[in-house]
C-alpha cells in the first residue's frame, strides 16, 4: 500500500473534521425543523384571520405574552394573457420567452405524450444521510 504525503493526511483530516461538523449541526437542526415546520402551521392559522382584510392594511393579533403584527400584502408582478403578450411579442419572441415546467406539461398534456416529451436522467442532487460512528470499544 503506497505511503501517503503530507498533502493527502492533511486533506484526509480536513474532510474528517468537515464531516464531523456537518454531522453535529445535523443533529442540532433536527430539534429545530419540526419547530419551524409548526411554526408555518400557526403563521398560516394567523394570516387566515385576515385573509379577506384590505392589502394595504396591517392587522395587530395578541396573546398573553406576545403579539404579531401582519403586515401589508407584498407586491408582486403579474402578467397579462398569453395571447395578449404573443401579440405584442410576436410568434418568434414569445417562444423564445417561453419556459415550461414538467408539472405544467404533465397538467397540459396526456400521460403518453409526457413520455415522449420527457426523459428522466439521474442528474439531481445527492442526498446527504447523516449516521454516527460507533467508537470500537477498548479491549
């Protein structure tokens, strides 16, 4: 088995000691997602109390220990028909603006022609599993 340098053992305990912090915040942010998954639950009961209010307004809710201010309704740009923008745009301009997604497709069109259409390709990104290492027990 051939020696490694000084370069390979340094990386070798950098890559270690990365691992090992990806591990503990891992196990830190577990506690924390189903609070923030919670969290979005009641931020949604709130923002359903006001949900047919004015969207310039802002609405005060209070509890015992604290209160939350909704505020205004963002802005946000919506656009006009598509066949007004094709006709404004022109046939060559507008395909190039064009983008679909494959949720648009699949709801567009048949379950066959998707198929033909699509193609899947194992591109995506990889999945980070995090388990701890069982320390070999002094003998």
């Amino acid at each position: 088995m051939p020696r490694l340098t000084k370069a390979q053992l340094f990386e070798i305990e950098q890559r270690k000691q990365i691992v090992d912090e990806f591990g503990a915040l891992d196990q830190e942010l577990a506690a924390v997602k189903a609070k923030l998954r919670r969290r979005e639950e009641l931020a949604k009961a709130i923002r359903s109390w006001h949900a047919d209010a004015d969207a310039e307004s802002t609405h005060t809710s209070s509890g015992d220990e604290y209160e939350v201010i909704l505020g205004a309704r963002e802005m946000e740009t919506h656009l006009a028909p598509m066949p007004e923008i094709f006709q404004a745009l022109g046939k060559e301009k507008f395909l190039e603006a064009c983008s679909m997604t494959v949720k648009g497709l699949q709801a567009a069109a048949e379950a066959s022609v998707v198929l033909r259409l699509t193609r899947k390709e194992q591109t995506g990104s990889r999945s980070l599993v995090v388990r701890a290492v069982e320390k070999a027990k002094a003998a």
